[in-house]
C-alpha cells in the first residue's frame, strides 16, 4: 500500500473513531461535559450496640473504603455531605457450625446484623432506611494454638465488615442513581 493510501486510510479511520466518540453516549459517573457526577455523601462512624470490642471500627474503615473506591458515590466530609449514611450494628454473634469426631467444634460462623438509614440533609429526611445481614465463617485450631484462632477470627471480621460495606454501596447505588 502506498504511503499516501496510507495516510488517507488513518485520516479516515481517526475520523470514525471520533465520530463514535461524540455520538452522546457518556460514561457512568459522568457527565455529558465529562465532569464527575457522582453522589456525594459522609459516612459517620458506625455506632456499636453489640457486645463485639471493635467491631465498628472494622465496619467503618471497609464502608468508608468501599464509598471512595466506587464509581459512583464520593466520600465528603459531613459538613459539606448532601446526604449522611448512619449505621448501627444491633446484633453480632458467632455460633459453631462444624465439629470433629470428638465433639469439639472446628469451625465457626459469625453473623451481624445492622440497620443503615440515608438522610437527606435538606429535608432532614431518611431517603433509605435497610436491614443487613451479614456473616463470615472461619476453621480453628483443633490443637488449641491460640493465636491462630484469632488470626482466624479476625480475618473472619474483616471479611465480615467487607460484605457489609459491598451489600451497602449496592444499595446505595440502587437507591440514588
């Protein structure tokens, strides 16, 4: 192909791709101008009214975290927050779902459950209000090495608090676009 064939076969297949480009479709999350449109809101730190040590502080971080890593909601400090997510964790237990032959339990199952209400903060008005259940399993030390089955534990939680956060920007994501 000769270079001037070429050149003309880049020129119109640069001229297509724009074409395509500017035809009015936009990405989520932004505008036709290409500005951010996503939904501003803060996110108070989770109120604990189980007897789980720590637990809403593990909720919190993953909400928080799962909020600035989605495409279409924005973490905003509360004073300048459109809209506020309060959270309470009203239960959390564990329970024992597996045992060995001696009757000694091997593995565990622990399970929360909140309740999240979005206010609107010009009408001072709850815009979602949801329960949410959620639960993470973990294996321990049949041999009774105690730092394994916290590490377990732990990790349990924050797989715990990651399902929390996950089921809420759903929602969330649901509810405001």
């Amino acid at each position: 192909m000769p270079h001037s064939a070429f050149c003309i076969l880049h020129c119109f297949l640069g001229v297509l791709l724009a074409g395509v480009m500017s035809c009015g479709y936009t990405v989520l999350g932004t505008s036709a101008t290409g500005m951010s449109t996503r939904i501003a809101l803060a996110v108070p730190p989770v109120r604990n009214q189980s007897r789980e040590p720590g637990l809403e502080s593990y909720m919190t971080a993953a909400l928080r975290r799962a909020i600035v890593q989605s495409s279409a909601l924005s973490l905003v400090p509360e004073s300048n927050a459109p809209r506020r997510l309060q959270s309470v964790v009203r239960q959390f237990r564990v329970l024992p779902t597996s045992f060995d032959a001696g009757d000694n339990v091997v593995q565990y199952r622990i399970e929360a459950e909140a309740q999240i209400r979005l206010i609107d903060r010009a009408a001072d008005l709850p815009v979602l209000e949801q329960d949410i259940s959620v639960s993470a399993e973990y294996l321990i030390s049949t041999v009774g090495i105690v730092r394994q089955n916290v590490v377990a534990r732990e990790a349990a939680i924050l797989r715990l608090a990651q399902r929390f956060a996950e089921k809420c920007t759903a929602l969330l994501e649901v509810t405001l676009l």
